[in-house]
C-alpha cells in the first residue's frame, strides 16, 4: 500500500504515449498500403513492398518500446499491459506482411471483391487504434470513448470474418470446375488476410483491461 502510495506521487515515462502514437500511424500506413495491394493491378509488387517497409518500421518501434519497458523506474501503467498492447500491434502488421508475401510468392495481380473489402475495413481498424491509444493519456476522462472504440472494433472483426467465410464459398463456386489451384492461392490469401482483425482485437482487449486498472 506505501509502495502504491509512493509511486502515485512519481513522475511517469509519458514516451510510451508517443511511441504508441507513432506505431500506430506506421500500422495505418501499413493498412493502407495494403488496401491499395488489394486494387490489384502491375503495381501491386510495389505496394507489398510498402507493407514490408512499414512492417519494419514498426518492428523498430516496438524495440524501442520495450527497451523502454525495461529501463524506466515509472511506467504510465503496468509493464505486462504495455509489452501485451505494442506486440499485438506489431501482430496486425506482421499479418499484412504475411498476406503480401503470399501475393509475391504466388505472383497474384487480381483480387477478390470480398478482398478489397476486407482491406478498406481494416484501414478502419487501424484507424480506430490510432484514435484509441492517445486517449489512454488521460484514461479517466475518455472511458466512454475508449469503451466504443473497442465495441466497434469487435463488430468490424465480425464482419471481416463474414467476408472470409462469403468469399471463401465463392472461390470455391468459381473454381469448382476449374483450376483447383487458383482456389488454393485465393483461400491462402483470405487465411491471412482473416488473421489481421483477429490481431486488431488483440489490441482492443488489451486496451480494455488498461482502463479498468487504472480508473
């Protein structure tokens, strides 16, 4: 109880904040790049390459955040909750990653329309964690909003998983007679591309416990 005490009265590392702040606009950034991968086309080579770049860049940042972890006397709040909320960040752009090396390994140039939907809705997730993560500086005043954002996180995972499941009963109509191969690459691509708002709900139960702890 001191001990709680003492370290209220503390000054705390607010670099996290900025740190967050800054993964989150490279994992936007991932998004979109993603979704413009998706447009299909002769370009989409260098739009995977761009999910890459912004894959590394925030692969940095969360470097710098838990090495932060580890030499700070005083976080903002528990060390556990940070080093859970930047990994499952870093998660949701690793998985765009994934489904841009499966486009370049199968040297696919056309995508599904379930596809591209699927990526405008994770611009919107990624976007709805960049919202979130400033609003945890001042956790008390913003619990509604944080609490909606993470509500609406949930339903957008719900529907990219109904999107996965459409589109892979389509792939399946349509190469049914066909080449059983195309449909193989196509449901790679739905597999991984599925994954990615899982991770964005990863964020979102992380972010959850950190507002009941600390209101």
């Amino acid at each position: 109880m001191l001990m709680r005490w003492f370290r209220a009265f503390l000054p705390k590392e607010e670099r996290f904040f900025d740190l967050f702040d800054r993964h989150a606009q490279v994992v936007v950034q991932g998004a979109l790049a993603l979704q413009d991968m998706l447009r299909g086309g002769e370009e989409t080579p260098v739009f995977c390459q761009r999910v890459n770049q912004f894959e590394n860049d925030a692969d940095g940042i969360t470097r710098e955040v838990l090495t932060a972890v580890r030499r700070t006397f005083i976080t903002p709040f528990d060390r556990g909750d940070i080093k859970n909320l930047i990994t499952a960040m870093d998660d949701a752009i690793d998985q765009m990653q994934q489904t841009a090396k499966a486009v370049v390994l199968f040297e696919v140039r056309s995508f599904e329309p379930p596809m591209r939907e699927i990526g405008t809705l994770l611009v919107e997730c990624a976007n709805l964690v960049g919202r979130a993560l400033p609003l945890m500086q001042s956790i008390g005043n913003n619990v509604a909003m944080l609490s909606a954002i993470t509500e609406e996180i949930g339903k957008l995972e719900g529907r990219i998983d109904d999107l996965h499941d459409i589109g892979l009963k389509e792939l399946f109509l349509k190469h049914r007679s066909g080449n059983s191969m195309d449909f193989i690459v196509g449901a790679e691509i739905y597999t991984h591309l599925e994954k990615v708002p899982d991770r964005f709900d990863d964020v979102a139960k992380e972010i959850n416990p950190s507002v009941i702890a600390q209101v």
